[in-house]
C-alpha cells in the first residue's frame, strides 16, 4: 500500500502531511511512503531524512499521485481554496484521499471532490472519542495556535507578561482575558500563565470552569445559561442573537480592564459569532491586543479582518489565520503521528481494509463512489439522505 505526501502549496503553509519519524511504524503495517521533493523543507525535515528513513523521494507532484493508492495532505482542496483545484486533475476513482478538507464549507467543492471518484476522509470530522483521540488533528492544531496566539499578543503588548519586582519599582502583571475555553483556548491560558500574565477565562459551556482553573486562570462566570452549550461532540454550540447580546454587555467591563483578549469561539460550519463590539475595543486602553483566533470564519471581534492586522483607537485586533503553520516543525509532527494513527485503522497487513461499521471511519468518511455520503454533512446542507441512509435511519 502506498502513500503519498505532496508538497503543501497554501500559500504561506510551511506544514508537511507526514514526518520521518513515523514513517518505520508505518513500514510495519505494510505501508511503503512516496514523498514530493522538497516537501518537508520549511518544516525543518530534509528529503534526505525522509530517504534515510525508507521513505521514496519523488522529483514532481504529479508522480506522487499517479504513485499513490492513499495520498495525505494538510489542506486538500476545500481548505485549500487559493490552489488546491489543480490537484483535482491528479486525482482518480478509487484512491483515497486524507487530509483538512472543510467539509461544511462549501458543498460545491464536496462534490467537485467527489466528481473525481476519490474516497476521501476529513480529520476536521474525527469524534472526540477516547477512541478517536490519537488521530484527533483539529485538537492538536489548535493547541498549536493557542501557543502561537499568546505568543503573537506577547510580542505586540507595549508591556510584558508578568510581575518584575526590581530597583526601578515593581511592574505589575499583564492580564489577559481568553474568550472561548476549548483547545485552543485553553492552550492560550495555559501559555498566557507561563509568561506570568494574570489569566481569566470565559466558556458559555460550565463544564469549562473546571479546566479553566486547573489551569491557574479564574473563570469569568456570567449570570446567563445558554441553552443546550454543546453538542455530542463536545463542542460548543451555536445560541440565538438574544444571548448573544445579554453575553456582550456582561463581558464588556472584563474585556475593558484586559491588555489582551484572545477569542477562540468558533461553532463548526457557522459564522462565528461576534463577541467583541467596536464598542469594547474602543473601551480598552491604547496599546491593548486582541487576537481573533475565529477571523477565518469571520470572526469574534466585530473590527476583525481576516488574515491582517488592524490598529482602532491604539488597540491592535490581529486577524490572521493559520496560527499553526508559524510553528511548523512541531505542528507537522502532531498532526504527521494523528494521520499515521489513522492510517494504521484503514491499512493492515499491507491491505486497504476499510471497515465501513466503524464509527471513526464512518463520522470522517465524506466521499465514495462520486457520491457525498457523509450523512451529517448531507444534512447540514439539506441534501437528502442517501437510499443506504435512509434505509439504516428506517431499521428497527
């Protein structure tokens, strides 16, 4: 069975698919790797590790495909809307296809990639499971960009992070507000605290306070319950205007004694919902930072725009994405040992053995067969179930 790596072409995306030191775990499993020149470079891994490893150093993209049964990306087209059409031509009926395709993006592109005949999974869909938790690539991304947004805010701040007791007075503290607890929040709280930053935290899920505090940061409690705050997945979910409203006018006193906001609520396929009005920014004092970790959906702060930097009233609002491309080495070797997890579920003995029964398999299967058979994004986008689906959704 052979897998395939490209050459990431995002532009600006320094990640690659897979990395040396899972490749001879792989061998063992009866997978045999075929790898794009060059394309672990930005990364900080050399084609001649990947050849030292026994992996093939291929000179062209193309040869990678027509090489490959299973090829692996981080951005395949769908997350990769600047270039990842051209890879639509290489693709063909019957290979697989792994990788970030944001399948509740745009169901065009879905079925453009299910035009091709590939069988595709997307890691964005894994179930947070015991299970599934080795090859959960979203949770380890986004603990990558809750390292770098810290670190980003840190560099930006005209203060430092923490306390100095010194001949010249004591400096007192940062203090930071983090919007959102989920991985990549609670990564921001956890780093935020290591640079010695007084911490809070918001998470309209109550489950988070508990986190929040192991962590060291003081949970920011709202006299308001959203309904229903996450679904089975555990992530949150989306609440009506009302709430999100009554949230805003709580939070606005915290976010006004905050030097750095960091929001990282994003609802999975929705606009994320805006929690930071131009109003607060223009409450905050000159020289305070907020990093929008949800601009690529559209973002948390009202002022956000994506992929730039803007500066309203002395506050900086940082709206780049991608936070985990800037950290590139280790971010390609979690998201490298999530897919080699992933790989060992649907090869064995060398073998394409895809258990169709298999929860994993079945939450991150999105196209077979020319058709887009996902059955929670065929619902999302209001397609109607499959003949099979329907059939299952019948039995006793």
């Amino acid at each position: 069975m052979i897998v395939g790596v490209p050459r990431e072409t995002y532009p600006g995306e320094r990640r690659v698919a897979l990395v040396p030191i899972v490749i001879p775990n792989l061998a063992k499993a009866g997978i045999e790797i075929v790898i794009e020149a060059g394309a672990g470079v930005q990364a900080g891994f050399p084609d001649s590790e990947y050849a030292a490893k026994g992996a093939k150093v291929l000179p062209s993209r193309a040869e990678v495909f027509a090489a490959a049964d299973i090829v692996i990306q981080v951005l395949c087209y769908g997350s990769n809307d600047q270039t990842g059409r051209a890879d639509l031509p290489l693709l063909r009926r019957g290979q697989v296809l792994i990788g970030f395709l944001r399948p509740l993006g745009s169901i065009e592109t879905i079925r453009e990639i299910a035009a091709t005949g590939v069988t595709s999974f997307s890691v964005e869909l894994v179930p947070r499971t015991t299970r599934a938790q080795s090859m959960d690539a979203l949770s380890s991304m986004g603990t990558m960009c809750g390292y770098k947004a810290v670190l980003l805010a840190a560099e930006t701040l005209p203060k430092i992070f923490p306390m100095l007791t010194t001949a010249a007075g004591t400096i007192t503290p940062a203090k930071v507000l983090v919007i959102g607890a989920g991985v990549a929040g609670l990564q921001a709280i956890a780093t935020a605290r290591r640079l010695g930053a007084v911490v809070s935290a918001y998470d309209l899920r109550p489950a988070a306070k508990e986190q929040v505090q192991s962590l060291g940061g003081r949970f920011v409690e709202l006299p308001i319950e959203a309904k229903d705050a996450q679904d089975s997945g555990g992530y949150a979910k989306a609440q009506d205007e009302d709430f999100y409203r009554r949230q805003r006018e709580l939070l606005a006193k915290v976010i006004a004694e905050s030097d750095v906001v960091i929001t990282a609520a994003v609802v999975p396929g929705k606009k994320s919902p805006v929690l930071v009005t131009k109003e607060m920014v223009a409450g905050m004092a000159p020289g305070s930072v907020v990093v929008d970790l949800a601009a690529e959906r559209g973002g948390n702060c009202e002022l956000t725009k994506p992929g730039e930097v803007i500066v309203v009233n002395g506050v900086s609002i940082i709206g780049y994405f991608n936070f985990a491309s800037a950290v590139p080495y280790h971010a390609s070797q979690m998201y490298a040992r999530n897919i080699a997890a992933f790989l060992q579920l649907l090869v064995k003995d060398g073998k394409l053995q895809i258990n169709f029964e298999d929860d994993i398999i079945k939450s991150t299967l999105v196209t077979e067969g020319g058709e887009v058979v996902n059955a929670r994004i065929r619902e999302f986008f209001s397609l109607p179930p499959l003949a099979a689906q329907q059939k299952e959704a019948q039995s006793p």
